[in-house]
C-alpha cells in the first residue's frame, strides 16, 4: 500500500507529483529544490546556501513520515555544473556523518527555477 507523504515545511510541489511516497517500509523523497517553503522563493547565495536549504527540505519531509537521514540508503544529487561538487559535498557531508547512503552526483544540462542543486533520496526503515 502507498501512502502520499505532504508537509508545510517542504516547498509544495510545483508538478503533478507528491512530496515523496511512502511504500513498503521504503519512502521516496522526490527531488527538492532550495526553496524556502515559507516564502516560496529560491534562498539568497551560493551553492552551499541552496544545498542547505535543500536538505532542510529533505529533513523535514524525513521528518513527516517518521524518519531521519540515518534511514536514507541512496541519494541523487543533481548538479548545474560539477565546479559545484565541492561546496555541495561540504554541506552534504554534515548531514551524513557516518554511515553515508550510496550516492549519485551528476550535472544535468538545467534545473528547474535556474537553481544549482536538486536532491533526491530513498530512505528504509
């Protein structure tokens, strides 16, 4: 059985898909982008400042459905330009100190609302 997973602390989906989908003991958080959800404008800065704001983003919609970054198992991250690797991987290695999901990095030729990180994750309890 599927269940669609929506919180106020995430940006609202922009498209005809959900939040993420929780299914199995698995939930799929679909990609998020650095939108403040209280404003629902893209965050001041550079690509540590999006990434930031991308995993708060993720993290509350963990939350929601009863789970942490300690559940995520693998992520896409998804990149304007690869020159945003670094700083994207700084921010992100905060969020996964140890035990780090299986991860894919890669640039796409553009993101939604010209923004220059987009992440996506899988999480299982």
């Amino acid at each position: 059985m599927k269940k669609v997973i929506a919180t106020e602390h995430a940006p609202k989906a922009i498209g005809p898909y959900s939040q993420a989908i929780e299914a199995n003991g698995m939930l799929f958080v679909s990609g998020q982008l650095p939108v403040d959800p209280a404003t629902g404008k893209i965050v001041e800065g550079g690509i540590q400042e999006q990434t930031e704001q991308v995993l708060k983003n993720v993290g509350a919609i963990l939350k929601e459905s009863g789970y942490t970054f300690a559940d995520v198992v693998k992520s896409t991250c998804l990149l304007s330009t690869m020159d945003h690797f670094a700083g994207m991987n700084e921010v992100y290695a905060r969020y996964y100190q140890s035990e780090a999901p299986a991860r894919a990095a890669f640039a796409v030729q553009k993101l939604p609302l010209g923004v220059m990180v987009e992440i996506e994750c899988i999480a299982v309890k």
